[in-house]
C-alpha cells in the first residue's frame, strides 16, 4: 500500500532527457520551417508597417478628427466623440502620440484579420455540422487560455517583434458563433 502514499513521479534523469528531447525537437523544427512560416507572414508584416507609418506620418488632427467620426458612427454621442477627442489630445500632449498610432495599427490589423477570418468561418460553420464539430472543440480550448499563453510559441517561431503582438492581440476565442 506504499504506493498510496507517495504519487508517482518521474525521475531527475527521465525528466531531464524529455525536456531537452522537447528542445531539439522544437529546434529542429524552427530551422526546418522557420524561414517558412516566416515568408508566410512577411505581408502581414508589411501591411502593418505601412499602417503603422501611415498613422504616424499623418497629421495629428486627421488623425482626430478620423477617430471622431468613427466615435459618432459607433455611439451616435456627442459626450463619446468629446471623451475620445480629450483622451487622444491628452496622448499627444504626453508625448506617446507614435506608441499609440503603432498600438493602434495592430489592434486595426488584428481586428481586420479576426473579422476577415472569423465572418467566413461562422458561414461554414453555419452550414456544415461537420466544419462545426470540427472546429468547435478547437475553439473552446483556446477560450479556457489566456492569450498570453499563446505568445510562447509564437515567440519561438517568429521571435520577438510586430507580428507575433499582432498574431497574440488577435481576439480568436470570440470567434466563436
């Protein structure tokens, strides 16, 4: 009965030699598909770029004056349109005028993305029981995980940079229809 007692664990060794097989094998598979998955999204990354530079290098009341508009369509409210017009001229006034254009052109592309994706995806589920049952069980998992979860391996294929923030800022698990 003493093994009621103790729960069983693996040893130092057989523990070690799984994590540095983990290792190689995700190293072995960067260098085999890297350049890959990169080459996959190099237009994304040059479509956030030029969205990042455009916002940048646009005049600041264009700029405000754009987001208002986008406030009134969005809210149909004039203390809405105010609010986004003092918190964006505060922003500027703190000197993070570029972090916020660059912040704000990944969240644009990552919102882009998700509705470019997710649209088509909800039709096809929509219709075929089979797409549905497939993609369901997918989604519920990435729903119990915090996105910063998925920056790990992210981070590991396409190292540190726009796209793996804009691919971890995409909000996936609301897909679900």
């Amino acid at each position: 009965m003493e093994w009621l007692d103790e729960f069983p664990t693996m040893e130092r060794q057989g523990l070690r030699d799984l994590k540095k097989a983990i290792d190689l094998g995700f190293r072995d598979f960067s260098r085999a598909y890297g350049d890959g998955i990169e080459g996959f999204f190099e237009p994304l990354l040059y479509f956030l770029v030029w969205l990042d530079k455009l916002l940048v290098n646009t005049p600041w009341p264009v700029i405000i004056v754009g987001l208002a508009a986008l406030a009134w369509i969005g809210s149909r409210s004039w203390y809405v349109v105010a609010g986004t017009i003092a918190c964006f001229l505060v922003i500027g006034y703190f000197g993070m005028w570029e972090d916020t254009m660059a912040t704000l052109a990944i969240i644009s592309v990552a919102t882009l993305l998700c509705i470019a994706i997710g649209i088509p995806l909800g039709i096809l589920m929509s219709r075929s029981e089979r797409v549905q049952s497939a993609i369901t069980p997918v989604l519920d998992v990435m729903q119990t995980i915090p996105s910063f979860v998925y920056l790990i391996p992210i981070i590991m294929l396409l190292g540190i940079g726009k796209v793996p923030g804009l691919l971890v800022s995409m909000p996936c698990p609301p897909l679900y229809v």
